[in-house]
C-alpha cells in the first residue's frame, strides 16, 4: 500500500513540473535530410552517449555525436513547466484556461 501511494506521489510531481526542451540542429551535410534522419541520428547518440534530457544541457559529447552524424548544434528552446495544482476536494491535477478566467480539472 505505501509504494502504491510513493509511486502515485511521484508521478503526480514529476507530471506537475514537467516542461519540454526542443533541441534545434542544423544539417551540415549537402544532402537535404529532414526530421526523419534527425531523428534516427538522434537516436543513434542517445544509444552511443545516453540520452539528451530536459532541463539539462546537452553535452559535449552529444554534440559531437550528432556533429560526426552531420547535424550542428544551434540552441535550445526551453518551455517552461505549465501551472498546475491539485484540487484538496476531488484530487484531480488542474491548470488555468481562458488566460486565468477559469480552470480544468481531471487526470487526462
């Protein structure tokens, strides 16, 4: 029963402050290549050097992974995590719509 509840506990924290990195590589090859390469290359480092993950940095050596592999690193664009609160009554996870007129809550 008490790992039932931890593992709820840290799903529900780790959904609530969750944000999305999106990586922006440039092609360096003469070859047009489009999102589907990328993303196999991508996938090639994360197996060769682990995986690129949210909030941290990319590495150096993942750089130079997707570098040998033809891609160049630009940037990263960060989103930040969504403004999320449980509701103490039903224990749903709610967030604010209509510019913070109102708010949605559920589980989905």
């Amino acid at each position: 029963m008490t790992r039932t509840i931890l593992a709820a506990i840290i799903v529900l924290a780790s959904g609530a402050a969750a944000s999305a990195d999106t990586v922006i590589y440039h092609n360096t090859l003469r070859t047009p290549r489009g999102d589907y390469a990328l993303h196999n290359d991508g996938y090639y480092c994360d197996q060769r050097v682990g995986p690129d993950r949210n909030g941290v940095p990319t590495s150096a050596a993942y750089k130079r992974c997707m570098a040998s592999r033809g891609w160049r690193y630009q940037y990263t664009k960060r989103t930040p995590p969504k403004k999320t609160w449980i509701d103490p009554e039903t224990g749903l996870t709610c967030h604010d719509i209509l510019g913070g007129l109102g708010s949605v809550c559920s589980n989905f």
